[in-house]
C-alpha cells in the first residue's frame, strides 16, 4: 500500500516536474515522499492492509463453505431421490390396497362409498337449511321497514278501502 502511495505521488510529480522544470519535480517528489511517510498515510495505509485481510479472510471462508456445500449436494440429492422413492412406493401399496378392497370385496366397498357420499350430502342439506333460516330471521326484523315519509301508504290503503 505504502508502494502505491509513493507510486502515485512519484507518477503525478513526474508529470507536474517535467513540465514546471527539475527545482518544481524535486520540490513535488520530496513533498509526496513525506506525506507517503507521515504517520496518517501509514495509519491509513496499515488500515487498508487489515481491511483487505479481512476481506480476503471472508473470501476464503466463503469459498471453503461453498466447497463443503458442494461436496454434499451429491449425497443430498440421492437422499431426496431415495425419499420420493419411499414415498411413491407408500402411495401405491395404499393405492393397491384400496383397488384390492374393490375388487375383493366390491359390494362393501361400494356401499361405504355410497354411505360417505350420503352423509356429505346430508351435511350439505343441513348447512344449507341453516343459512335458509338465518336468511329469512334477518328478513323478519322490523329493523329494515321502509320510511314512508310522504304518508304513500296510508293514501294508498285508505283510498282501497
């Protein structure tokens, strides 16, 4: 770091010396070679230094985790094969099992899908003839009677009458 300090001070007054003549370079050398050696040029630079320490630490320890991840991806994905293979193999037994109760026996499995198929039918009739009821008690109230405020019925029905 302190070499790229130095560098670039050396570079920028080279360049600013070969025009301003060789007392100016000299002048401009010196001067960028004391602020490379202060001591807040060599905090600043020891700072960076730890920074990019830190930094390459990081780095390292990134690329060490993506390398174990990758070193287990194999053995996860044969064990997530191996998992759905477990359970598709379970599903079919299941499925299997339930094909052999209608086959084996075709009348009684037959009727407790008739009998389950009833009782949802029945609880369907039943919710709905709750929400009926429901229904028709909230168009009972007298909460929601018409405001006559011309007095149009009582004209209308003591005209009928």
């Amino acid at each position: 770091m302190k070499r790229a300090v130095l560098l670039l001070g050396a570079g920028i007054g080279y360049v600013l010396g070969a025009r301003a003549g060789r007392d100016r370079y000299e002048q401009i050398a010196e001067t960028a070679t004391r602020l490379a050696q202060s001591p807040p040029a060599q905090r600043a630079g020891e700072f960076l230094q730890h920074r990019l320490d830190d930094a390459s630490d990081g780095i390292a320890r990134l690329t060490g985790t993506i390398g174990e991840k990758s070193r287990e991806l194999p053995t996860r994905i044969v064990h997530t094969t191996e998992s759905l293979r477990e359970d598709l193999r379970r599903r079919y037994e299941e499925l299997g099992e339930q094909f052999t109760d209608a086959v084996e026996r075709p009348r009684e499995y037959f009727d407790e899908v008739v009998e389950r198929s009833r009782d949802r039918q029945a609880q369907e009739i039943i919710t709905a003839g709750e929400q009926r009821d429901e229904t028709l008690h909230s168009l009972a109230t007298d909460d929601d009677e018409m405001i006559d405020e011309g007095g149009a019925d009582e004209r209308n029905l003591g005209e009928g009458a």
